[in-house]
C-alpha cells in the first residue's frame, strides 16, 4: 500500500513512524510525507540556550494518557522522561491585580472542602453561599450540548465562570468558556448532573469510590505499598499539588523537540518532503492524487494530518459537505513568550508554577508559567524563565504585533502584577496560528457527521487535535491508529497465497 501522509506535526510523524515499523517488519508499505513548512513537528519546538530549554509550543503532555510515553520509550527517550514537580505546584489567579491561590480540594472546577472554600478570596460571599447550596441541585434530565460557561454558571453562578472556568479552559484550550461544549470538554461533569444533580455531590461520590477501589486492591494484595501505589490517583486533582500523588505533566530533558528528533530519525528520509505543500487532492478510480507544485502523484491511502480547515479546503473537491464539516471547526491562535532571566535579578515570585488571568482583568497575557520550577533539571543554575501565554479566541489580532513590542507588553505586565523590573537576557516570541482546534458546542455530533463522511471514502483517515482530543498523547494516539488501520486493511484485501504442487 502507498500512502501519503500530509501534515508534519506530531500526528503525521506519529503515522510515518508506524508505517515505517511496517515497512520494516517487511510489510509492502509505502509512505511519503509532506509538510509545507521547512521542519517537522509543528508546535513541538524546543531550543536550548546555554543549558536552558525554551519551548517555544507546548511544553509537555499529560502523564494519565499512555500514548506519548509509550512512544517515547520505543525510541529510546525513557531514561530522559521527567515528571512535573508537583510537590511545588500551586497555581494562582489574578484577581483586582493579586494573586489569589485556586483553594484546596478544588476538582476539575468543582469545590470539594468546605474550609478552604470559605476562606478563599478567589470568591465573594455571595459566590460562596451558593456554591454551598449547589449540594441541592437537582438532576438535569436534559441531553442537549450546551457550553462551559453555561454549566457552570447554572451550579456556581457567573463569577465562578469569570475567575475560573474561563481562565483555567483557556490555558488548556486558548478558548472561551462561552463556546466550548460541555459534553466534549467536561463530559465527567456532565455525566454527573445527569445522575447527582450536585457537582459536589458527584465529586465526592466518585472520590470515595476511588478510594474504596483503592482500599479493595491493597487487602487483596496484601501490601501497604501497593495500597499508597493505587492511592496516587486519588489526591486531589485540584489546581495545587501534593506530596506523593502521581505527577500531572511529563515532559522530555531536552524538551520536546527530543521527540521530534529522535522520530526523524526513525523515518526513512527519501519519504520526507519539507517545504512541499499539497495544492489539491483527488479521488479516482485509480486511487487519490495528491497534487504539489511537483506534480500529481497517486496513492493507495491519505492520512491527513492537516489542521480541520486545511484539510477541508482539500477535500471540498472531493466531498463538498465533508469539506464544509471541517471548516466549521473553529480554531484559536496563540503566542508564547519566553522571557529568560537572572535569577538573583529577578527578586522573589510566589510560590507555585505560575498564574491564570481573567478576561475581566483587562491584560494581554491570558497566563505565565514559571518554567524552571515546573520541570527541574531543564534549566542552567542561577536561571529562570517565565513562559507568558497571549492570543486566544478573543485577541487574534495580537498575531500581527511586532515582537518587541509584545515583549514590552509581557514585560509591562509582569511588574505591574509581580514588580519585575529586570532586563531578561533572552526574549523568544512564537507565534502559532489557527493552531489551536475548538470543541464547540455541537462538537461531538459535528464528528460523527465527519466520521460517516470519511467512512464513503475507502483509504481516507484524518488524524490531528481536531477530532478526539487536543493533546500530544491523542494525536500520537489518532496517528498511528490510522497507519495500523490501513496496514491491517492491506493485509486482509491481499488473496491468501496459493499452494504449490
């Protein structure tokens, strides 16, 4: 089978990798990547500045989901796999310019603990009283999608959504509460108001089963130590951390662009075609083209890993309603700030990895990480970096800013809120455009109608952060599900060999 896979990011690289392992397992696979742009990886881009990472994309993925650790094993990246230091994470949110830490027993935007609850001044009274009386929310027997913002403010009212449903979705999504689809983003929310009614309740409930599950396989072990292994995933999955509990991120020594590499490496260069963009694709009897200012060549499959709108624009030829299906997937853009210091120069931050910023207080940056604390070991001594976040749905237009003077802006921001005065040895701006897939309300019923599209179109697989999950584990996931799937149909579409005599 030949394949062309169009789209160098994670989830292309992903897809070539294993088709690669096919090719070389003897399989008759043949595959050809494009990639418009002059390198591979996408927004997984690394640079390493006197002993100093500086991610200039994400930079890392989520320990939970198995996909990119996995990945990073089978190619020998094990031993350079380092885990978040969660034992100082605390996350702050800037409210009338202070900072004010998320409270303790907070789940994945639920209150949980009483005390700290009522004694956090991310809260007015007011907010705080009907958060306690969301234990009396009754059942919602609705089914239709509705946004974020929308559940939220129906249990805790709007402020819970402007100091943290808002800002803590837009660190994750560079998106807006407002239009985010509960169902996709929180459907373990969902699921509860439709069984509790009371988020709290939920939580609780789910807690204590955790932990009766946690208890169960430590007596049947018979091993303490097995019991505080299965308590990990029990503490609090709040916004700050605790001694002991499993680490949220997982990232690379050498950053993110270690993954790049060592997958470049793994792929047979004569299939890798930078600084080639697809122009047009079609379907013929014959299979697809897939046309570049080169020429037009065909093959047997398509895995695109193009972001939704690029891969639209090419398959509104070939199915104009799939084409418009994928167009309608909003996408948010982002730039991220690295502002590299001296340490003893900079003066004293909070504790913690860094802070979140509501709309409502009128900044430019959306978010600041204090990068040297999060992932230690990836910074030279005496140095530190602040990572800040800007962009968004609701700011594009900062993309055409110059970087000197988004720098100024990050740096007018930073004392303002944090009194930074020092001069930063190194700035480094990256700008990523329409990067960032939304998933609107109406997401999971727009991918259905996309997948039963695809599903009329024998050899075709779209794979990226636009489908079924944003992160760097989902698209490895997606990715290379798709290689295996078309190399599993070759093989069953081949006639069994004949015997002889």
């Amino acid at each position: 089978m030949k394949t062309a896979i169009i789209g160098g990011g994670i989830a292309g690289l992903a897809a070539a990798f294993e088709l690669e392992k096919a090719r070389s397992a003897g399989e008759a696979v043949e595959y050809t990547l494009f990639e418009a742009g002059s390198r591979l990886g996408g927004a997984l881009a690394s640079e390493m500045v006197d002993g100093t990472v500086l991610e200039k994309g994400p930079d890392s993925f989520l320990s939970e989901k198995p996909a990119a650790t996995e990945l990073c094993r089978e190619l020998g990246l094990g031993a350079d796999l380092i885990p978040s230091n969660d034992e100082a994470r605390k996350t702050f949110i800037l409210v009338k310019n202070r900072m004010v830490p998320l409270p303790d027993g907070l789940m994945f935007l639920v209150p949980t603990k009483l005390i700290p609850t009522a004694l956090t001044r991310l809260f007015s009274l007011k907010t705080k009283i009907r958060m306690g009386f969301e234990l009396l929310h009754p059942p919602r027997a609705g089914e239709e999608d509705e946004a974020v913002a929308t559940l939220v403010e129906r249990h805790f009212g709007a402020e819970a959504v402007d100091r943290l449903a808002d800002p803590l979705l837009s660190g994750i999504y560079g998106g807006d509460a407002a239009q985010l689809s509960a169902r996709t983003v929180l459907p373990r929310l969902v699921e509860m108001e439709k069984e509790y009614g009371s988020l709290t309740r939920g939580m609780l409930a789910g807690h204590r089963k955790m932990r009766a599950k946690a208890k169960e396989a430590a007596k049947a072990s018979g091993s303490a130590a097995a019991h505080g292994k299965a308590m990990q995933g029990t503490v609090n999955a709040g916004g700050n951390g605790r001694p002991g509990a499993r680490s949220i991120f997982t990232t690379l020594r050498g950053g993110l662009q270690q993954l790049v590499d060592a997958l470049e490496a793994r792929i047979d260069r004569r299939s890798i075609r930078l600084s080639t963009p697809v122009n047009g694709l079609q379907r013929t009897a014959n299979g697809w083209v897939v046309e570049t200012a080169g020429g037009s060549e065909v093959y047997d499959a398509v895995i695109l890993a193009s972001p939704a709108w690029a891969a639209g624009v090419l398959l509104g030829s070939v199915d104009p309603v799939l084409g418009e299906e994928l167009g309608g997937i909003p996408y948010s853009s982002s730039i991220t700030v690295n502002l590299m210091y001296d340490e003893a120069k900079l003066g004293t931050l909070p504790e913690g990895f860094g802070f979140l910023v509501p709309a409502s207080e009128g900044r430019t940056m959306l978010a600041c990480t204090f990068a040297h604390r999060k992932f230690l070991g990836r910074t030279a001594p005496g140095k530190a970096v602040l990572r800040a976040f800007l962009g968004g749905m609701k700011n594009e237009a900062l993309l055409t800013e110059k970087d000197e003077v988004l720098v100024a802006t990050v740096r007018r921001e930073l004392n303002e809120i944090l009194r930074i005065t020092a001069e930063p040895e190194r700035a480094q701006v990256s700008r990523w455009r329409r990067a960032m897939a939304q998933y609107a309300v109406g997401h999971q019923e727009r991918t259905k109608r996309i997948a039963e599209r695809v599903a009329g179109l024998p050899g075709l697989r779209l794979v990226g952060n636009a489908y079924d999950g944003i992160g760097i584990p989902d698209c490895i996931r997606l990715g290379r599900k798709a290689a295996r799937e078309l190399t599993a149909s070759q093989q069953v579409s081949e006639p069994a060999s004949q015997p002889v005599g």
